[in-house]
C-alpha cells in the first residue's frame, strides 16, 4: 500500500549510511558518497515538496548543492521553525560547501584528498543535519530528535 511506502527509508539516508559503513575501509569513498547523500536527498525533498518540479529535478542536470540550496523557495513551504522561514543553517551550508569542495578534489582531479577522521565526522554531521531537517519539513517532525546538539541548536531563538 501507499502508506507502507512511505516507510521506506529515503535514498539520502540510506547512502549516508553506506558512507558510514565504507567509512573504516577508505575516508574517500565514504566522504564521496555523503556528499552524494546529501544531494540526493535534498533533490528527493525538493520533489516532494514541489511535486509539479520533480520532471526538473530528473531529467536535467543539478546546479551545485550549494546553489539549490540558497535558491530554493523556503518561504512556499509554509513551514516555520522557531516563528521564521525555515532554511538551512549556515553552519550546515559552510560544511556542505567545504564537503563538496572535497568531493571535486577527489573525483575530477584524480588526486586523492589527506583526509582526517575529523573532516569525515565533520561532513557526516552536516549531512545528517541536513537530511532530517528536510525530513522535518516534509512533516517528519521526529526526524529533530536525531539532529546534532550543534544542527539543533542553530534553530534556537536568540
């Protein structure tokens, strides 16, 4: 049934998992992967929450997660997180950006990246940021409860 579907587990999540599961092997591939995680996840909310776009987000290439994320319209959600539209934190964007900077590094150069467990730790905490805050703005709204103390935080009311 359809509602069974809906528990499936998002493309997103189940990459970052495999990042994570790689991780021990080679901090390259798995900081490879998180970052496609993060993407994929990020096209998959966008076409759930603007179904009419999902042909887009298919079919043609995908401008750099960076700029999907800054244009997308937060504000047609309807959502609001803390009485504002919600976004995605800057401290998330920031490691996104460095993440997939490192990305390009590894795959179009062909030169491999020294890589550090932190930076690793750094990029899988950002994306899973990401994804479950995308998770609660599909209406997940047990998704916060396995953000980061730091990705929560960065929604707190000053």
């Amino acid at each position: 049934t359809e509602a069974l579907g809906e528990l499936d587990e998002p493309l997103g999540h189940e990459l970052l998992r495999e990042a994570a599961a790689n991780r021990e092997n080679s901090l390259r591939s798995a900081l490879v992967l998180a970052v496609v995680a993060a993407e994929v996840g990020f096209k998959q909310f966008a076409s759930k929450a603007f179904p009419d776009t999902d042909w887009i987000l298919e079919k043609l290439p995908s401008p750099p997660l960076e700029t999907m994320l800054k244009a997308f319209p937060w504000s047609k959600l309807g959502a609001q997180i803390n009485g504002k539209v919600p976004s995605v934190p800057d401290s998330i964007q920031s490691e996104l950006k460095k993440a997939v900077t490192l990305r390009n590094q590894i795959v179009h150069t062909g030169v491999p990246a020294k890589l550090k467990d932190e930076t690793v730790d750094s990029v899988f905490t950002a994306v899973r940021d990401l994804l479950y805050l995308l998770d609660v703005l599909l209406g997940q709204t047990w998704a916060a409860n396995h953000m980061s103390p730091e990705g929560i935080k960065s929604f707190s009311s000053p």
